[in-house]
C-alpha cells in the first residue's frame, strides 16, 4: 500500500490529518511537519491500528570479500 497523508481543513479553522499506509511510529513524524506546513499546533492524536503495526523492511547485504595482499 502507498503511504498517503490525508488533510481535512474545516470551516471552524479545525485540521484533521490522517495517515494511510504508514506503519509503526513512522506517522508521527508528519505531526511536526504539519504543524510547521499548516502554522498549527496538534492539540490532539488517535491512534490507528497501522500504529501499532510494524513495518517490514526489506534489506540486501552486499557480501564482498577482501583480499589483502601480504609482501
């Protein structure tokens, strides 16, 4: 799944933000970059499942080996 971040501006003035596809604590560094993008503050935050979910990472190891030369 993408990650998305969806943006609810309210006519009151009152922003909701929603994350999609964002697993782990990962989300919850959107909330400072919202806050400076917005010129908000979050006053609040409810967790989804996705939160507590963990997000697989898939990771390639290069195995090179070194020869060194002994004179």
């Amino acid at each position: 799944m993408n990650e998305k971040l969806k943006i609810r501006i309210f006519p009151d003035g009152t922003i909701k933000a929603e994350t999609k596809g964002i697993k782990g604590e990962k989300c919850t560094d959107y909330i400072m970059i919202l806050e400076k993008m917005l010129e908000a503050e979050a006053t609040e935050a409810n967790y989804t499942e996705e939160f507590y979910e963990s997000e697989n990472i898939n990771m390639v190891q290069d195995q090179t080996s070194y020869v060194r030369n002994q004179n």
